[in-house]
C-alpha cells in the first residue's frame, strides 16, 4: 500500500505542475517521496492549522483518507477482517489522528498561511468545486489515456 500512496502522491505532484517545463521535476518528486517520513506528532492549535482545517473541508471530493480506504478496500493480499481493522483504524482509531496530523504537517512545510487561505478561497468557489469533484476522475483518465497510447506505441514498428 505504501508503494501506491507514494505512486498516488508522485502523479498528484506531478499533475499540479504540468504546466512547468521542469524536465527535473518526477525525479525531484520521486527522491523526495523516497526520502519522506511522515510527522504525525501533534499538530500545533494556531491559525495555520484551523485554515489547513477548512481548505481541506473545502476541498471535499478526492482526499487522502478516502484514497486509502480505497486501496485498503481493494488489498487482494489481506483478509475481510483485516481490511475491516485497517478501515476502522483509519476512520475512527488512532490511525486516523496520526494520517491527519500528517497530511496538516505536509502543508504546513509547503504552504504559507495567505497560500492556505487562496486555495481555501478557490476550493470554496463553484470551479474549485468542480476540480474538486472532477479531479479523481480526471487523474484516470489522463493514466487510462497514457496506458492506451504506451500499448499503441508498442505495436508501432
């Protein structure tokens, strides 16, 4: 699951900046995720936090921890109880406490709070709204159209 979180993570970072020519960019983001070790310590209670807090509110639609409940749902390797433990432990159980101190921990380390209150602005309007909603779906498709055109190349000699 891990190597799917930081799959997950590398395509989002890699999606947000399209538009940036950095021919560097995937291995940055490749070694950065390699390297990574999440903080889960208690986040601090300050004004950064609570606007962390409602950007992600905001945001609804795809998130981190309806992504892993996801791949937890779709794990082959581990029984219905276990994945039934793992859902539990990430909605409700400690799990839960420590994927959200880290993912606050995440934008705090990349984020100002002005930045944090323009993208809760923006993920508060109709367009945020709709990225928002779209964004999962949109990311499938961009990888089902990068699998189609990788088969279709391979049959071109």
């Amino acid at each position: 699951m891990k190597n799917h979180i930081l799959f997950i993570m590398a395509l989002l970072s890699g999606f947000c900046n399209a538009q940036r020519p950095e021919v560097e960019m995937f291995s940055r983001t490749a070694k950065a995720a390699a390297q990574y070790v999440p903080d889960t310590t208690a986040v601090p209670n300050d004004k950064l936090t609570a606007e962390i807090r409602r950007l992600r509110e905001a945001k609804g639609g795809f998130n981190i921890q309806e992504a892993v409940l996801f791949k937890i749902k779709e794990d082959k390797e581990i029984t219905s109880a276990e994945k039934e433990k793992m859902q539990q432990f990430f909605t409700a159980g400690t799990g839960a406490r420590a994927l959200e101190n880290a993912v606050i921990h995440i934008y705090r380390n990349h984020f100002t709070l002005q930045e944090i209150k323009q993208l809760t602005r923006f993920y508060s309007s109709p367009a945020g709204q709709k990225l928002s909603v779209n964004l999962p779906l949109i990311m499938l498709e961009s990888l089902k159209a990068a699998e189609i055109i990788s088969k279709n190349h391979k049959g071109v000699k």
